[in-house]
C-alpha cells in the first residue's frame, strides 16, 4: 500500500509540473536575458530559449581594441549570457516545478524505494 501510495503522489507530482511548466513556457522563452563582458564593452541578448537577438559594442573600445581582445570579450560575453539563459531558462522552470521534484525523487532507485518501503 505505502509503494502504491508514494508512486500516486509521484504521478500528481508530474501531472502538476506538466501544468506548471505549460503556464510559464511561454514567458519564460519569451524573456530577454543579456551577458556583458566585464567591462561591459560588450553586450549579448538572448531569448529565454538561446536565441540571440543582439550584439552591441562600446563603438569607441571597439575602434582601439586590439582583435585577440575583441575575440576574448565576445566569447565571456556569450558565456555570461548563455548563463543568464541556464540560470532563468526552461530548465530552470522544469527543476523549480513539481516536474523537477518528480524527477529528484526517480533519479535515486534506492531512496525511491525506501520512499515507498520497499526496502530499509
């Protein structure tokens, strides 16, 4: 009974989280995220899905920087922004839902077990 019990409230887990993550897809791939380089010469924006929608430079850092440097700030500043993506993105919205919590309690076979008193 207590195995039966603790797989229903899993499947209700999942079933909420489908739910939860169709409401804030939408907005949550909708949302502009943006990197800079650390002197912010640079700037990247992104859509919540990884879609980048612009680069924009500091026009006078560009004209005297040096192309090994242009070359360094561009890729921090993706990294930064494709972190931006990763920290506020689908996956982010999977793992804070009941669909997250669902699959923590799957990924452990032997605590799942205990969960359900299969073992000890």
């Amino acid at each position: 009974m207590a195995a039966l019990t603790r797989l229903l409230e899993i499947v209700e887990a999942i079933e909420r989280g489908i739910d939860e993550v169709s409401s804030g897809l939408q907005a949550t791939l909708g949302a502009t995220h943006t990197g800079h380089s650390p002197h912010r010469e640079v700037t990247v924006t992104m859509t919540g899905g990884g879609e980048l929608t612009g680069v924009r430079f500091d026009r006078a850092w560009l004209r005297r920087a040096h192309d090994a440097n242009i070359g360094r700030q561009v890729a921090a500043t993706f990294r930064a922004a494709y972190g931006e993506v990763a920290a506020h993105g689908v996956d982010q919205l999977v793992a804070n839902s009941s669909l997250g919590q669902a699959r923590r309690a799957l990924q452990d076979p032997f605590e799942l077990a205990r969960s359900m008193r299969i073992t000890r």
